[in-house]
C-alpha cells in the first residue's frame, strides 16, 4: 500500500503543474484587483491613447536588452569552460525561454533547471551546465548585492524620511544577498560542506521512511558533486571583469523600464537615477514573495514608492504598464518561445 510519500513523488508532476498554474492564477487574480480598485483600469484606458508611443517602446526594448546581455554572460562562461561558441541566438533562447519559467514559479525556481535542459541540447553536459550556471549566479548575486548597496545608499534619505520602517526590509534583502553569494561561494569552491549537509538530510530522511537506502543514494550524489567539481575552471581577471560588466549593464536595463514609462507619460524633466534606485528598492524588498513575480509586494511597493516621481493621478497606470512589460510580456514571449524548436 502506498504511503503519503511515495504518492507525492508519484504524482510530483501533476503537483507542480497545477501548483505552478493556481500560483499564477493568484498573480493574474492580483493585477486584476488592481486594475479594479478606485477605477484604476478606466484610468489607464484614459492616458493610454495620450502616451509617447516611442518611450514607451522603449521600456520594451529595454527588456530585450537585459536578456541579450543576460545570454552573452551565459555564452561567455560556456565558451570559456567548454571550449563550445554558443550561436548568438541560440544563448538569447536559452534566457527568453527560463525566463518564462522563473515567471511562473515561486521566486523564479524554475528559471536554473530550465537553462540547464536547454543547454543540454547543445551536448553541455548536465555537470558542465550546473558549473556555468553556478558561476552565472554567483557574478549575478554579487553585482545585484554592490547594486542594492549602493542604489539603498543613494536614496537613504528618501527612505529615512518618507518609509522609515523600509529600511529594515532593504537591509534585510541585502543581507539575504549576501548570505545567498556565500552559499554559492561554498558550491562552487567546497565539496566537503555540501557532501557533508547533503549526507545528513538523506539519513535523516532515511529514518522518517522517506528514504530506503540512504547510502546507495548518499554514494550517488558523491559521484555527482565529484564530476561537478572536475569540470570547475577559474577564468582570468579580464573574463570576470568582462562578465561583472555584462551583470551590471543586464540589471540596470532593467531597472530603467519604469524610467522609460515615466517618459512616456510626456514629462520633461529626467528623473533617471531616482527611477533605477527606487526600482532597485522596490526589486529587494519584494524578492522574498513567493509568488510568481512576487506578485502583491511588487505593486504595492511600486505604487508606494514611485508616487514620489510619477504622482497620485499617474502612479496605478504606470504600475499596471510596468508590471505588463516586466512580467506578463515575459509570460506572453515566453510561451511563443516554447513552441519554437
């Protein structure tokens, strides 16, 4: 007779797809309850038509722009621990299509495993893909941590005087950052620890009969984390600088989408630093949502934050239009993506 494990793990597939698909219902349930509260929808529908349509191709194509350097550091690790030139597009496919995963799933889980099938259908092999993509993560981490530090830095003011209590919430995001670069640090340099905390969860799990032979499967992940660790390669000063650079200019096209909708709303003026620091406030504080697209805290954040530069009357209607570019353009592009082989 099966136990309440072994029907889990029977029916894990099923328990993810409609896990993931009641999750983003929850998320699209969000966006509607603000499209419907104090008439925010007929508000948009209103300013819509009165829009610079080109600043507001722009926050699009500022998107795009993140993912093309998002695909050239995962191009540049690959070519440098595989020897193998990744074709342009083909890296670019990679980004678009785990984008759409880390869309639907709980503070973008599903975004690594995703990277690593499609690498895989390059001949990467899954030791060598988890080895690029832990770099790709680590440099990534490290640049949105001295981002989140210095953007927090910047608007300190702001913060101490209009959110007093945020403070503590940035700063816990930051300190979450940090500690998630040295778990990353102790993966991709420390086989012992890992070994060591992965033995211990297996056996613990052995002894609540989740686990039937703790020590064929302790063995296995050994072998596993052993090739992983083989195929680690330090890369020189000039290819770290390189991939530093191209984390850095990926985040900060997309903290500049929420600029390019403010130009659109017609105003003269350029409040392009405040726009990415506050993105990046509004980015740390909601990162531990664990809805998809940390739905809720997103637009909540936003529209507290950035009633600063767009004002009460625009406020709602950008929030809707940047939270359509960030995220349910994602969703859209991500699916067309999907069905091309």
């Amino acid at each position: 007779m099966e136990n309440f494990f072994d029907k889990i793990k029977k029916h894990s597939h099923k328990i993810k797809k409609y896990g993931s698909a009641v999750l983003f219902i929850i998320s699209v349930a969000i966006l509607v309850y603000f499209c419907v509260v104090n008439n925010n929808l007929i508000c948009l529908c209103k300013v819509l038509p009165i829009l610079n349509l080109y600043w507001l191709v722009g926050g699009f194509v500022s998107l795009l722009l993140s993912w093309y350097f998002e695909s050239r550091v995962i191009a540049t690790i690959a070519q440098n621990l595989c020897g193998q030139k990744l074709p342009g597009y083909f890296s670019y496919k990679v980004i678009i299509y785990s984008q759409y995963f880390s869309a639907i799933t709980p503070m973008g889980l599903g975004c690594q495993p995703a990277q690593i099938l499609k690498l895989k259908e390059k001949g990467i092999t899954t030791e060598k893909a988890v080895v690029i993509l832990t770099k790709k993560l680590l440099i990534y981490q490290t640049t949105l941590a001295i981002y989140s530090v210095i953007t927090t830095i910047i608007y300190y003011n702001h913060l101490k005087n209009l959110f007093p209590g945020l403070i503590l919430f940035v700063a816990f995001g930051v300190f979450f950052q940090c500690f998630t670069i040295l778990i990353l640090i102790v993966i991709k340099f420390k086989s012992e620890p890992v070994l060591k905390t992965f033995k211990s969860i297996i056996f613990l799990c052995a002894k609540i009969k989740i686990v039937k032979n703790p020590q064929k499967t302790v063995s296995r992940f050994n072998k596993k984390i052993k090739s992983v660790f083989d195929c680690n390669v330090k890369m020189g000063r000039k290819t770290n600088l390189k991939l530093y650079l191209l984390n850095f200019l990926q985040i900060t096209f997309l903290l500049l989408i929420p600029f390019f909708v403010f130009k659109s709303f017609n105003h003269e003026f350029n409040p392009i630093i405040e726009s990415i620091c506050t993105q990046s406030v509004v980015n740390t504080v909601s990162s531990f949502t664990p809805l998809p697209g940390a739905s809720g805290t997103t637009e909540n954040g936003f529209l507290k934050m950035f009633s600063m530069i767009f004002g009460k009357e625009e406020v709602s209607s950008a929030m809707i239009i940047c939270r359509f570019i960030s995220f349910y353009f994602v969703i859209i592009i991500g699916t067309l993506f999907k069905k091309i082989k």
